[in-house]
C-alpha cells in the first residue's frame, strides 16, 4: 500500500501528546507493513462532505483521517476520536486541475466533494513520494 502524509497530518501529529505521536507512528507502520492487520480497517464517514474519507483506529480514542484511492492513503489528520471526526466532517479533499496537487477545502459548504473528483494525477510511485506524474 502507498502511503502519503499531507503536512496538517505532520502538524496534528505533533500536537498530540509525545507517547500518542509514538502510537501514530507505530500505526503508519503496520498500515503500511500490513495493511490488512486487524484493527486496520478503515471506517467510512457518514456524515463528512467527502465519501472519499475515511476513519483508521490508531488506538481506542485516537483516529487517524485518510482519503482512499485505488489502494493508496492519503493521510491528512490525527486527533482524539471526536476531534478527529469533526475535522472530516468539516473538510474535503480536491484534485487541483491545473499540476494534479492535492488540496484540503476548509469548508465544504463552499463545494461539494464527489467521489469522482478523485485526484489521477499521481502515479504508485509519485504517491509514494507525494510529486504528481
């Protein structure tokens, strides 16, 4: 699985307390050593604007925001467990048309996410290291 972290998911991350930053780390890494592991399961988000988000369980109170594409995880936010979800509901994520980055809308009410507005520009290995085709 190709993992990339957008740099709110860097600064949520190190907001947290030093001993939840290390669960997040050891999270990233069976994610993506073991992505079918249990407990890795990633919870759709019902009531956040964009269907492409999902909810990871880091620990029993902390969620870790991803958005799913053909096998790759974006990973855009870190948080206590209803933090973590009021920050999904209250974002989505876009493709930019114009160099295929990845943008995190603020307020959704502005525009509403489609599953078919999920970003192609990249390639397995461009996600891998977050540069675009």
């Amino acid at each position: 699985m190709n993992i990339s972290i957008t740099d709110e998911f860097l600064e949520s991350t190190l907001r947290l307390h030093p001993a939840d930053t290390r669960r997040v780390a050891t999270f990233l890494d069976k994610l993506l050593h073991s992505p079918d592991a249990a407990g890795l399961r990633p919870e759709p988000i019902h009531d956040a604007p964009d269907r492409s988000v999902r909810s990871f369980k880091v620990t029993h109170d902390l969620r870790a925001i991803g958005r799913m594409d053909s096998g790759a995880v974006q990973m855009l936010h870190v948080g206590q467990h209803d933090q973590a979800y009021r920050w999904a509901r209250e974002h989505c994520v876009d493709c930019h048309d114009d160099a295929g980055e990845l943008r995190v809308i603020e307020d959704p009410a502005r525009r509403v996410c489609t599953t078919n507005e999920l970003c192609t520009a990249f390639d397995e290995s461009g996600i891998e290291h977050g540069l675009a085709r």
